[in-house]
C-alpha cells in the first residue's frame, strides 16, 4: 500500500519535515517514491510547500495520506 507521509529531517528540538509518498511496507526514513512538499511547524503560522498537481495525482491513484498529512493537505485546500 502506498502512502503520503512525513519524514522527518530536522535536527533535535528543531522538527521539520518532507512530505513524501512511499511504501507503507518500508520504515520512516528509507526510500521513498517521490517527494511532493515540505513542511515546517516552527514557524508561526507552520509553512506548507507542496506540489499540489503532484498530492491529487497521488491522491486519484490510491495512495492513503497518514492523519497529520491529512490535515496538512486540508489547511493547503488539495483535499476537502
């Protein structure tokens, strides 16, 4: 099963993320098959880049965005 989740990149105390689509067989941090945005909840408001041609491609070909990316592709207005 394909899945959108985050990947975490940032050092300690300092979370941020990559927003990736990937295996949800292999762990967190291994390969992945494409990366469709970033994510940085430190700042105020939290900065969301993502592709968003490329999350609904995603989206319309089966892959499941974990809880956290769900609401995070709610707040960039891909899914309702």
């Amino acid at each position: 099963m394909v899945k959108i989740r985050l990947r975490r990149i940032g050092q300690k105390k300092a979370p941020y993320y990559r927003i990736v689509v990937a295996d949800s067989r292999v762990s967190m941090n291994s390969k992945m098959i494409e990366e469709i945005g970033t994510y940085d909840p430190l700042k105020n408001p939290a900065e969301i880049q993502l592709n968003e041609e490329a999350a609904k491609k995603w989206i319309a070909n089966g892959a499941q965005p974990t809880p956290t990316v769900s609401n995070i592709l709610k707040k960039a207005g891909v899914i309702k």
